[in-house]
C-alpha cells in the first residue's frame, strides 16, 4: 500500500507522467523524477488503519533503480523503436548501463562462477541469459556456458555451474 500511495503521489501534480520522463536525459534526472514520498498519513503507517511509529515514506534508491531499470528503460527503448528515433534508444541503453547491477539471485548464481556485471545493462543480459539459455540446458551453444563447463574441473562443485534443474 505504500508503493501505492507514493505512485499517487507521482502522479497527483497534475502533469504527464510520460511527458515528465521524456524530458529526462540520464539517471539522475529520472532518479529525481521517481524518488518521491507519500503524504504525511504514511509517515506512521505501513497499511492503510495501521500505525507504526516511524515509516520511511519516500521511495529508497534500489526501489527506484529497480523501476528504472524494470519499467522506464524498457519503456524509453519501445518508444525510441516506434518512434524511429535511434537517440531515445541509445539513451534508454546509456541509463541502463550508467546503474549498478542489480543484486538478486542470478546475477549472484553468476558472480560464483566468475562472472561479475559492472552494470545493470549487464545484469539484465545475465539474467536473459539464464532465463533464455540456461534454463534448457543450451551449454554448448553458449560462449559463456561452454567457457563455464571448459573450467568445470576448477569449479568445487556440479552445481557450481548453476544449471536449472
């Protein structure tokens, strides 16, 4: 309910939400644009009738790096595409890898065989790695797979190599 209350009051100035991201021209302007807070009615709750001493009631950076990366960049790019504007595409990709990687399983699953991302454009291709090529086990049609399984006799364990059941 608070993730609601602070989209209401992204929304509640009156103006385009897309028009105000169009004119954003990096990360820190949409960092700026999304890291709003609530009304003063959350400072003391969490859920709608029930009080907390002190909640934080503007959006934290990961949250709004996530949203960033998860919804605005996607939307950029899509736009940029139907648009035929190669500029809006290039900068959805340019906020896309100026962010830090995102912290979750996968990316962790890769950072232990050796993989590190240094940004959130990278984190999103291991995670479509994963989902795309991993998950069905297409090892040798994949440089990094068959890299990872050519340095399998360093790795401690099988499952090291992180392969979906």
């Amino acid at each position: 309910t608070l993730r609601i209350a602070q989209l209401a009051a992204l929304l509640a100035d009156g103006q385009g939400l897309f028009s105000r991201v169009l004119e954003c021209h990096d990360a820190s302007d949409l960092r700026s644009l999304l890291s709003v807070s609530a009304s003063g009615y959350w400072n003391t709750h969490y859920l709608f009738g029930k009080q907390v001493k002190n909640a934080s009631v503007k959006a934290g950076r990961q949250s709004v790096d996530l949203l960033i990366i998860n919804a605005i960049v996607p939307l950029l790019f899509h736009y940029g595409k139907m648009k035929q504007n190669d500029e809006r595409c290039e900068m959805a990709l340019d906020i896309l890898d100026s962010l830090p990687p995102e912290d979750n399983s996968i990316v962790r699953d890769f950072l232990a065989a050796g993989i590190r991302a240094d940004s959130a454009f990278t984190s999103q291709g291991l995670i479509d790695l994963r989902i795309s090529w991993c998950r069905y086990h297409k090892c040798l049609d994949c440089h990094i797979g068959s890299s990872l399984i050519a340095m399998g006799h360093n790795l401690r364990r099988s499952d090291s190599l992180f392969l979906e059941p």
